[in-house]
C-alpha cells in the first residue's frame, strides 16, 4: 500500500470538533473566506469561472479577534468583491477545513488533500471548478459585464502575443490553449451583451446660455425670377 494512501479529510470549521487526525507537516496556514471579483475570472477546460481570492483572517476565526478578520471581509465588499460564506452549500457545510500540524493549525479548502506525516498537498482541481460553476447556476455569483470580460478578452491576446515571440514547445501549446479560449470569451461577451444591454439614455433639452441671443430661423429673400 502507498505511504500516503489516506488523505487527511480535516476538520470542517464550523461546526468545530474537538477530535482530529494524525499531525501533517505542511507549514500552519490561517483561516480564510474565498471572495470573487468580476475582473478576476478566466477560461478553465472551456467554461468562465472566477479566480477566487482568499481572504485570509490573519486575527483568527471562531472567537479570536472577530472584529479583524470581518473588517477585512468589509474591505474587500468595499473593493467590489462578493464574499462567499463558509456555509454557502447549507446549514451545518463549510469549504474550509482545519488539519492538525506539526507547527499548528493548516487551513485548507475542501479540495487539497493534505497527509499525515507528509508536506505533500494535492488538489481535486475538477471538484474544485464542478462548485464554482453550481455558485453560477444558483445564481450566488454573477459572471462580469461586458465590459469587464472584454478588458479579459484583450488580456488573453496579450497572452497570445508574448506567447507567440518564443519559439518554444511549451510556448507553442499556450498560444494553441489560449487562441481556443478567445472563442470562448466572444460567446460569453455575446451572452452577456443580450442580457446587458446598453443604455439609450434619455434627450436632453438644449440647454442656451443666459443672454445668448436666440437663434432665429431663416426665411427666404428669393423673388420671382430669382436664379
């Protein structure tokens, strides 16, 4: 049997448990809070999902330093950012799991694998992506506006066009993977155009300066037998 056949499944935050599995030996991590920004969100195997970014709770969570860590989650609301709550998939779930370390508490999402004994970290990245697209269809997240992904799309041809000055393998398989996705961020813009549209905005009256004489019509000097 492989060394590190048993993942450590961790300690769901909240609620907390008392038990825990054997020590792991990855460095201690802090509590987070996953957060999504519409200027962060990329193609993963062809579907537009966010890059999520974690709030870290550098105060501690379940009592130690409340008011620190939500203070950060205010700033990054402030920021533009749609916090995603631990139990976001019911009453009684959490993202977040705690794993006993060697040097204290490792807080992981519910995605990495982390093992007893061992610094090794894998991560179920389909998992992972299946939960953020559910956070679309249950409508907890919205895809960005036009705009937005437009700004995107011309992220993604600047990626092209460095990719494309080396001539490389590697280079070569990224301007393939990255020239696919454009049809990618041009269906998302169509869809988002369709349920976004533009403002017509309302006529404004023409506004004259006070003391402009009126502009007055012409009328016509023309006599018969004029050319």
């Amino acid at each position: 049997m492989p060394r590190f056949a048993h993942a450590s499944d961790g300690e769901a935050v909240i609620p907390k448990k008392t038990g825990g599995p054997e020590l792991v030996e990855c460095p201690p991590t802090p509590p987070f809070h996953y957060a999504v920004n519409e200027r962060r969100w990329g193609i993963y195997n062809g579907k537009l999902l966010p890059n999520c970014k974690a709030i870290k709770h550098l105060g501690g969570l379940n009592g130690a330093d409340v008011g620190q860590w939500e203070r950060a989650l205010a700033t990054a609301r402030e920021q533009g950012d749609v916090v995603i709550p631990h139990d976001v998939d019911g009453e009684g779930t959490s993202y977040l799991r705690r794993h006993r370390g060697v040097g204290g508490y490792v807080y992981t999402c519910k995605w990495k694998k982390v093992f007893p004994g061992s610094d090794i970290v894998r991560s179920d990245q389909e998992g992972y992506h299946k939960w953020l697209a559910s956070l679309i269809e249950r409508d907890i997240i919205q895809k960005p506006r036009p705009h937005v992904l437009e700004k995107l799309r011309e992220r993604c041809e600047s990626k092209i066009e460095d990719y494309q000055k080396r001539d490389t393998p590697r280079a070569r398989a990224a301007v393939e993977r990255f020239t696919a996705d454009l049809a990618v961020w041009d269906n998302e813009i169509a869809l988002a155009v369709a349920d976004n549209p533009h403002s017509e905005g309302e006529e404004v009256p023409a506004m004259v300066e006070s003391g402009r004489p009126k502009r007055s019509r012409k009328t016509s000097t023309k006599v018969a037998g004029d050319a």
